[in-house]
C-alpha cells in the first residue's frame, strides 16, 4: 500500500481525536532528543532494526537522548541499490530498515534494543504492522557483530518473559548485510511533513493519543 496514502482513510476521525484527546497544537508538535546532528558522525557505534514502515520507528529513536543521527533504508535483499519500488512488492527479500548512531557513554545498545521491542513498534506482528502488510515490514534486529547478537537475543528472551505482551515476540534476528539508503524523501518523513503542513502527521497525532501502539 502506497505510504502516502496509508492514513487517508483515517483522516474523518481526525478530529475527533484530538478533541476527545484534549490535545492542543503544542501537545501534537514532534521533539527530537537533545544529542540529534544533522550528519552523521564518526566514530561511533551504529544498531539496525526492522519495525515496520521506516517513518514510523525513525522517528521514535529521533525522540531519544543519546541517539546521534538516524537513515532510513534498505537491508536483508538480494538486490543491489534497491529502490522504494523494488521493495514495496516484497521480491527482493528486503526489510525497510533504520540504521541509528549512538553515544554509547549516553545510551547503550541494550537500552535501543529494549526500546525497540517495548516501545518502538509491535514485535509480535509477524509480516506486517499495523495497516502496513508483506515482508518489507517484518520486525528484524541485524547485529553488527557478536557481541550485539548476544545482546539482542538477552533482550528478546527478557521482554518475551516479562508478560508484556500476550503473543510470542516474532522478531528475528538476521545477519548484518548492504545498508542501502532510502530516499531522501523517506528521510525523517515526518519532520519534514510537519514543516510542509504545519501541523503533524496524523500517525503522529493518534499515537500521542494513545490510539497507536
């Protein structure tokens, strides 16, 4: 399903949101955590995770201390330099990824992993989240080395024997391959929609409501 037209079908309860929410402009505005550059740096560690649409987890890890800069992109395919349109059929294998750089003296890779399948996104979707469906959306952690597999298998067996979640966790672990950056477009999708629009996406407005995971 095409991205742009993924919450028109919402659009009417708009409204309704909002007001029942008691939300004001204000409540609905995106913030960014404090550390966020504008390229990214050198010399630090990276993680990668596959949540579903890559606007939609970018912009949780854009919201964290620590995290020093985010891209949107491609992984786990068997072609090179895929485009948006290659992967959205599911052919070629690809997940929509987020490649996140941190400062691990201020957050750690164990805490991005936590996040990331307590906050960022639903781990037990297999093959999908939310309205968006097909295996360019499946929930996915590439390790960049062994000590980060470990990690991310020590967090998946923790938050799957905690009860947070009444289905198994399905997030696989894959091996590290080709990061292919997405378009620029995809890039921080929502912020630049808030600057276009004056006014937040409506993913944005439902989950500050409550109403999305």
């Amino acid at each position: 399903m095409n991205k742009l037209y993924i919450f028109f079908a919402l659009g009417f309860a708009l409204v309704g949101v909002i007001f029942f929410a008691g939300l004001s402009v204000a409540d609905m505005k995106m913030e960014n955590g404090s550390d966020l550059m504008i390229e990214k740096p050198e010399g630090y560690p990276t993680a990668v995770f596959a949540g579903g649409c890559f606007w939609c987890t970018e912009s949780e890890y854009r919201a964290l201390d620590g995290v020093l800069f985010t891209r949107a992109g491609y992984m786990g395919g068997k072609t090179d330099n895929p485009t948006y349109q290659d992967i959205s059929t599911g052919a070629t294998g690809h997940a929509e990824v987020i490649e996140v750089t941190f400062d691990d003296a201020k957050t750690s890779y164990k805490d991005l992993v936590t996040f990331f399948l307590t906050r960022a996104h639903d781990p037990t979707q297999l093959n999908r989240q939310g309205v968006d469906k097909g295996t360019q959306y499946r929930s996915a952690i590439f390790p960049s080395d062994e000590a980060q597999e470990r990690i991310a298998k020590e967090v998946i067996a923790q938050v799957e024997a905690s009860g947070q979640y009444k289905d198994p966790i399905v997030t696989k672990i894959e091996p590290m391959a080709t990061f292919w950056e997405a378009e620029s477009y995809h890039q921080q999708y929502y912020e630049k929609y808030e600057e276009q629009n004056g006014q937040p996406h409506l993913r944005v407005i439902l989950k500050k409501a409550g109403k999305l995971k």
